[in-house]
C-alpha cells in the first residue's frame, strides 16, 4: 500500500490535540536517544574526544537550521524575548522538562535544571560529558543565525561545577 504525504498529514490532523503534543514529545526524545546512541557508540569505539568533535559538527549544522525555521514559521523579532520564544521551541529545550528563563534588565537567562543526558551517564557508570563546547558553539550558532545584535555567554555547563539544581546556565545580551 502506497501512503502520500498528504494521507500522512490528513492523519495527523485527525489526531485529538493532546494526542498530537504527545506524539511530538515522543519523537522529540526519540532524535535525542538516538543522538545518545551514536555517540556512546563513537565514544565507546573511538574516544570521548572523537564523539565530541563529530557531536559538535551535528550540533553546529542543526542549530543553523533550527534557528532560521523557528524564525521565519513563529514570526518572530531579532530580540530577546524573540530568541528566548525560539529556544524554547528548540528540541534540545523541549527534550528536558526542567528549565528556567528569564529576562531582566536586558539579560537573557537559559538554564537546565535537570539534565537526564547527565544523570543517564552517571547511571550507567560513564563519566560526566564535557557538554559545554558542544552546546556553547550550538548556541553560538544558534543566535548568530537568529540576531547578529545578539551575544551568548556560558555561565556555567560541565565540566564547570554547578550547583545541585542547576546544570547549565547561558547568558544572552545585546550587543
């Protein structure tokens, strides 16, 4: 049987709303188990360094595309309060239920809370990922195809300490 797009689509819609917003988280934490997947099989066969370098090139292509979509499909404007509705739209926000932002004073602030990527490797006896350069170059990325004006600074991300309740934080500002 030869299903189109459109029979794709047509159920899909069909879909109770709830129903919808699941099978979208679903798959949402699917992308980041096989993320997981490939780069513990990379780091198993080749090193932590060589799944961070390939990681880093995954993440710096994904957050150019993500970034220039979320613009252009919410509308949204080349400020703060843009960007901040853009990162939470991002599949790596929406993958991880514990998070705080807010804007202050002209300051952007995005942190994990609980970050299940890290408590899932010291679960399973692996060492704590040295995310910061992956998820630094991505944001970095992220906000260069977004706003130029715009800047990102790490506060805090592993391998940095950080406190129980906090994972990661970054800080955006206009330039």
């Amino acid at each position: 049987m030869n299903i189109s797009r459109n029979e794709d689509l047509k159920m899909l819609a069909s879909l109770d709303e709830w129903d919808l917003i699941d099978l979208l988280l679903f798959n949402i934490k699917n992308l980041w188990r096989v993320d997981g997947l490939y780069f513990l099989g990379i780091e198993e066969r080749f090193g932590m360094q060589a799944a961070t370098d390939i990681d880093v090139k995954c993440w710096d292509y994904l957050a150019e595309i993500e970034s220039k979509y979320l613009k252009q499909m919410f509308s949204l404007e080349p400020n703060l309060e843009g960007l901040a509705k853009a990162l939470r739209f991002t599949s790596w926000a929406l993958d991880h239920p514990s998070k705080e932002i807010e804007i202050k004073d002209g300051v952007l602030i995005f942190r994990i809370t609980d970050c299940h990527t890290q408590k899932t490797r010291k679960e399973k006896g692996l060492p704590q990922f040295s995310c910061k350069n992956v998820r630094f170059n991505y944001l970095k990325i992220f906000v260069e195809n977004f706003s130029p004006n715009i800047d990102v600074c790490c506060n805090l991300c592993p391998p940095d300490e950080h406190p129980e309740n906090v994972w990661c934080e970054w800080r955006f500002t206009i330039k």
